[in-house]
C-alpha cells in the first residue's frame, strides 16, 4: 500500500510522520522523508518535529527532493519503458 496524500506532502516540501505498513516502509528506510511511527507515537512524532526547526526543515527539503527526483515523471516514464521493453521482450 502507498497513499497518494505522501506523494502531494512530498511534493509540498513538508516532513511527514507516517505508519509503517506497505511501501512505506521501504520509501522511509531509504529516504530521510520524515518519521515513521506506530499509532501510540504519533503525538510525540509531531511533537518532536515541533520542538526541531531546523530537523523539520531539513526532512521537508529531503521529502521535496523525494518528489523532484525519484517521483518525477521523467523517472517514472524511464522505469515504465524499461518495463514495457521487458514484457515485449520476453523477461
């Protein structure tokens, strides 16, 4: 599972506090986007990027980056051509 919503606060620049479950995980562990939380440590997620300006702004300039780079259309088009050249090609 990936929601949608990460990719427009990536997009936006902000840092995000997210729950592990599906591709968000491995986004988190191979970028430093934001902080990954269970349900009981949400609070204290927001609280902790709160009380760290300067943490908060580096994660937000991380998280755009994110959506320049690996979530860009030119990106995305070259993984999809590699793929379709993949499929047609038998594998």
């Amino acid at each position: 599972r990936f929601p949608n919503k990460l990719l427009d606060y990536l997009a936006a620049g902000r840092p995000v506090v997210a729950s592990p479950v599906g591709d968000v995980t491995g986004l988190f562990e191979s970028q430093e986007i934001g902080l990954l939380v269970d349900k009981a440590g949400f609070v204290e997620a927001l609280g902790t990027l709160f009380a760290f300006p300067q943490r908060r702004a580096q994660l937000g300039a991380n998280a755009r980056h994110c959506a320049e780079t690996t979530f860009a259309w030119p990106h995305l088009i070259d993984q999809l051509e590699r793929l379709y050249q993949e499929v047609c090609n038998g594998g």
